[in-house]
C-alpha cells in the first residue's frame, strides 16, 4: 500500500510548467509542522509534491504561497541527471486529491 494524507503550507510561489501536449504540472513543497516544539520553536519537514492537470490549475486559480491546504497522494521516486553528470534522486508525493482548508483571498 502506498498512501500518504498531508496538511501543510505551500512553500514557493504556484508555478504552472506547460511541458507539451496540453499537460500542465505543478512542482511545489508543502511545509508540514511536526508535532512537537524545540528550543529553537516549532520545526516543519518540507515535502516536495507534484500535481498535474486540472488539480494544478486550481491550486493556481484557488492558492498563493503560504496558503494551508491538505494533500492526499502516493509517494513516488525518480532519477535524473544534473548539469554535473551526477545522478539525483528525488522522493515526492504524486498528489490525486487536493482540499483547500482556507478562503480564497
């Protein structure tokens, strides 16, 4: 099983990448607070998502950096090259259900 529900803060400003064929993706990071407190304050874990399709054109037309939502997907990986020749691994969530937990401003 391959699951994950996350609620958080949209990290950067919403992006809409056109990359052919009428597909639109939407990379971003959500900020998820961690349930506990350290001298330093309250920490978040930043989790890299990608939406695609319609789902990534309405958190353009309904969010803004900062905003809270709730994320539903799977976690994913993959690989590719840099600029450098070195292979870089990511782990992102591939999100199928957005919930927008704030007014639209």
């Amino acid at each position: 099983m391959n699951q994950v529900a996350l609620v958080g803060r949209i990290v950067r400003e919403i992006e809409l990448r056109d990359v052919g064929d009428g597909k639109i993706v939407l990379n971003n990071v959500l900020a998820v607070q961690r349930n506990y407190r350290t001298d330093h304050g309250t920490e978040a874990d930043f989790i890299p998502f990608v939406v695609w399709g319609k789902r990534a054109e309405l958190i353009e037309e309904y969010c803004n950096k900062g905003d809270l939502i709730g994320l539903t997907g799977k976690i994913q990986s993959r690989t590719y090259q840099s600029n450098e020749s070195e292979t870089v691994y990511v782990v992102e969530v591939f999100v199928n259900e957005v919930r927008f937990l704030q007014p639209k401003k």
